[in-house]
C-alpha cells in the first residue's frame, strides 16, 4: 500500500486507508466549508481532524491544515468569510503603516494572527486570520472602548505587515540618542512587560476584574501589591470590600495592562501617573479614571468607575427631601449668587453640582465649568479641565471664562483665596456660581471663606446657600428586616414621628451578604437670611451661624438621616457613621 506522511509538533500523519474509520471532519465548520468548496479533499480533512485530536492540540484546525499545506492561506480565508460572513480584506483595505496600534505586543498580534488599526472615531478596524474569535474581539473591545469592525484577513499579508511594522519600530529606536546597554535592558525590559501584558491569561484577568466591579456597583477598584500577596479590593457604598487575591507574580501585568489602556507610560514605575481609558461594558459606556503610586511593593493602582449611563441626576433620586429640594431650586433660580456644596472627599458633591447643572441647562443660558478632573460630559455645557502642568489652573480658567459671557459657571472646587476671589467677584457682577468645599457642615464653609480672606461684607453680598452632605448606605430592599428597638433608642425620634417602625440590615445575595444596596446623601441646608448675614457681619464662629439656621427651622445631617431611618431607608448605624449626633 503506498503511503505518504507528513510531520507537525513531531508527530506523523499517516495516509492510511480513512474508510476504515468513521468521518469526524463534520465536527469541523472549516473542514465542511473546505470540503464542500472543492478546496479539501475529505480523507485530508479527517486526518487533520484525528491528529488534533489525538495530540490534544490547542492549534485551530484551520493552523493545522496550513502547516500540513493541504490549503492555503487564501483558501483558510475564503472558508472563513463563507462561515462567518465576515467580508475578505484585500491590500488595499490595510491603511498606511502609521495607523497600526502600538498598544499591543508583537507576540499577542503573532498569536492571534491580527491587525489593529485604530483610526476611526466610532469603531477600530481588526483584520484577523480568525474572525470567529469572540476572546479576541472582546479583548479589542476592552483595551480600546470602541466597537470592532471586522474583516477576514490572509495570514501571510497579516504577518507580513505586523513584520513591516515592528521592523520599523526597531529602526526608529535605533536611531534615538543614548543607545547604551543600559537604555536597552530598559527597552527590552518594557517590551516584555508590554508582551507579558497583552497576554491572553492578563487580559481576561482585567476583563473580569472591571467586570466584577460593574457587576457589584463599585464606584473604585484597588489594586495594591504587597510582599506576599496582590490584593484587589472593590469600594461598595462607601465600604471596601477583599475579594480575589491573584499571584503576586501578576502584579507587574496586570498594572502595565491598565496603564497601556490608560496611555500610560509602563516604563516609569517611579512617580504617581494618572490617566483615563473608556469601554464598554454589558452594552453600557464605561469611563474609568486611573491612579497610580509606587509604594514598597511595587505600584499601587486605583480605578474610578464612572458610568454615565446610569447617572442619576434627580435630587429626590438622590435624597433630597421635597420640601429641601424646592427650596433649592427655587435658590437656583436667582440670576446671581452662590451655591456652595460642602462635605468630605466621596460625599456626592460632584453629583450634587451635576444635578444643578442638570436642573440649569437651557437654551437660553450659557453655563460654563472648570474642573479637575471632568467626571460626566453634560450636553449643552462648555467643560473645561484644568491642567496645571500647563499653567491651566482654576484661577487662569476662571480668569478667561468671565469674557466667555456666561450665565451660570460652576467650580469644581474653590481651593484657594484667589479661586474664592474670583467666584465672589463673579457673584457680584450677576453670574450664578455653583461651587464646593471641603468642610464638615453647611456654618463651616462661611467661616473657611472668611479664613481664606474674603471680606465679611462681601460674603453676605454674594452667597445665596450652602448645602453640606454625606452618603449613606440604603437598606436592602429584598432583605431588611423591621425590629423593635428599645425605649431609648425610640426616643430619638420623638420630635419626628411616634413609634417607627425600624429595619435592620441582614444580608442576602441580593446586596452581597451585606444588607445594603446603594446610597443616598442626607442633607443639612442653610441660607444667609437677614439674621445669619448679621451674624457674620458680627464675626461669629460657626456654632452661632449653626444654632442661628436651627432656630430658622434649617435642619441638620443628623435630623435629616433620622427622618430616613424612620421611613426604612437606611439605619441609625449607618447615620452616626457619618454624622455627629449633635
């Protein structure tokens, strides 16, 4: 019997009689398509089948064909686009050289057998061998946060031009000054983690990760190595929460993988970067803000999740009692002024701003921003981030924006006496100004503008209302459970309501086990009547201005998280948590 063989990972493929066994290629959409097409004779496409199977390879059949040369790369590709629909790329559809993305490695195109070119505004274009590859499409989707559009590709043009294009990045590094052998370990350490970075295990690790956080609510994701262990840990409600401890081995990956998509420079592992990416994920827009430091064990990582998608900017969604909620808006009607919210870092002031904003934006009114960072692009409102490392801070933006002809303009923060000086200036010469503070309660905010050197007279010219906030956890609705607090506890609610009915948290796998299910800010307003304004004017300290909005019926943090106690929103725990009882 004449016979003929061929070799791949050592092993011999045997042209034996094939109707003794049973066909297998039919497992196979490529091999059917080959084999329907005239491309493939069936004994061939069997014996390919057979070897995979019998070496347990993870090479596609559609590789072992090729090795074997029983098709050739047109044929694999014209298989393909028949299988998947995927339209065939010719020459012509490759861009120029100069498109191709640099934020994948050499050995994660090689493997996958794919260009990148990321050149459109709404999509990137991916030219792969195998278009049927949804790990590789996500995994696109992932690094870049646009869509994929996809065409079939000719494995021998597709490494042709991943070879052009690192030939070139070679001759480009070549040619740079201080080639010394220094230079070049740095260089080649970089390139192994870029590559170590675009592998396949680093990559689903960073996809499941944010994932998770998407999955959980979390509003920040850390990242921290330590001597033994890499800890990620997911901020919920306010708390963190440990979950997976992978190798510490993955750190340096897993850190370079994020800092490629936030266009970070992986070689500086010296000095704190911060950097932006956006994705999508389960079909929703995801912005991520990225932070690192180097602490002892390596970088440190924090990622803010900011979905706009899911943005709520109505202020009884977000706490506001009805009764503080119209008054609000009726200070936010006011052609000038200004509005300050004040509280801790993470106590909702953004959100606050945002739903002001929201509550402001009309056709007829101009509404300007400066902040540091732009956390949610709101249409119809001019936005404008501060760069400090180009001289673009608060006081230079603020100083241009005013011959902008504004109507309203927001500041992401008042941090000094001359930001405060140019926003009370603002309020003077008839624009509403929306700003915050870092100060503990509403009367503490009128004393750091006095502290900051802005005259007494001109503060109870210029500001209309400040609005001081925290963030509580809500109760789970699907668990909580009513409970009868004893007598002393109940008499803290004697002014609000007589007998409520309490809940306490339990935990289900609704909320995580922890009882809790989102958050809502409680809030304490005060407004600068005629008494407050004279008080000021008088020099007093903020526990006159706090006992004079009390006896005008303002209410405090506290008060306004027991009146959401009483109603089974949240817990008293959760209100001392947050607040001073007095």
């Amino acid at each position: 019997m004449n016979t003929t063989s061929r070799s791949i990972n050592n092993e011999t493929l045997s042209a034996d009689d094939p109707d003794q066994l049973e066909p297998v290629y039919t497992n196979q959409p490529i091999c059917v398509a080959l084999v329907a097409s005239g491309r493939l004779g069936m004994a061939d496409a069997d014996r390919a089948v057979r070897l995979k199977e019998s070496q347990q390879s993870d090479e596609s059949i559609g590789n072992i064909l090729l090795q074997l040369g029983l098709i050739s790369d047109r044929d694999l590709a014209q298989a393909l686009v028949e299988i998947c629909g995927v339209p065939l790329a010719e020459r012509k559809d490759y861009p120029e050289l100069a498109h191709l993305s640099d934020n994948i490695s050499a050995n994660f195109l090689k493997q996958h057998r794919l260009v990148v070119f990321d050149d459109q505004e709404e999509h990137i274009l991916a030219i792969m061998v195998d278009p049927s590859d949804r790990f590789v499409v996500e995994a696109l989707e992932l690094i870049s946060g646009k869509s994929v559009k996809l065409l079939t590709g000719i494995a021998s043009e597709i490494d042709e031009t991943i070879q052009e294009h690192f030939n070139e990045l070679q001759k480009s590094s070549s040619a740079e000054e201080g080639d010394g052998l220094e230079h070049q370990l740095l260089l080649d350490d970089v390139e192994q983690l870029k590559e170590l970075a675009s592998e396949a295990p680093v990559i689903k690790m960073v996809n499941q990760i944010i994932q998770r956080a998407v999955s959980s609510k979390a509003s920040d994701i850390h990242i921290e190595p330590f001597e033994q262990v890499l800890k990620i840990r997911y901020r919920v409600d306010g708390l963190l929460r440990e979950t997976e401890h992978p190798s510490i081995n993955m750190a340096p990956a897993l850190i370079s993988r994020i800092k490629i998509m936030a266009h970070l420079n992986i070689a500086e592992r010296r000095l704190p970067q911060d950097g932006r990416f956006k994705i999508r994920v389960h079909g929703a827009t995801l912005d991520l803000r990225v932070s690192t430091v180097p602490t002892l064990h390596g970088e440190s990582m924090v990622l803010r999740l900011l979905q706009r998608d899911e943005l709520n900017l109505d202020f009884a969604s977000l706490g506001f009692e009805s009764a503080t909620e119209q008054r609000l808006l009726e200070i936010l009607d006011r052609p000038h002024g200004i509005v300050v919210v004040t509280g801790p870092t993470g106590s909702g002031k953004t959100t606050t701003l945002y739903a002001a904003l929201n509550y402001l934006n009309r056709p007829e009114r101009k509404i300007l921003t400066v902040e540091d960072p732009v956390e949610y692009n709101i249409e119809g409102v001019n936005q404008i981030q501060v760069k400090s490392s180009i001289g673009l801070g608060f006081s230079e933006a603020l100083r241009s924006i005013v011959r902008q002809d504004p109507d309203v303009i927001m500041i992401g923060e008042i941090r000094d006496q001359e930001t405060a000086k140019i926003a009370v200036q603002s309020a003077l010469t008839g624009h509403l100004v929306l700003s915050s503070l870092h100060t503990n309660d509403a009367a503490g905010s009128i004393t750091r503008f006095l502290d900051m050197g802005i005259e007494a007279f001109l503060l109870t010219s210029t500001v209309n209302a400040v609005v001081a906030q925290r963030l509580v956890r809500n109760l789970c609705p699907h668990c909580k459970q009513s409970y009868t607090p004893p007598a002393e506890l109940l008499a803290r609610f004697s002014a609000i309501q007589e007998s409520p009915t309490l809940y306490k948290a339990v935990g289900c796998d609704q909320c995580d086990g922890s009882g809790y299910r989102g958050r809502s800010a409680i809030i304490e307003m005060i407004e600068l009547s005629e008494a407050m304004q004279s008080l000021i004017l008088q020099g007093k300290d903020k526990h006159a201005l706090a006992a004079c909005a009390k006896q005008e019926g303002a209410k405090s943090m506290y008060e306004d998280g027991l009146h959401k106690v009483a109603r089974g929103i949240t817990t008293l725990e959760e209100v001392l948590r947050v607040t001073q009882e007095n």
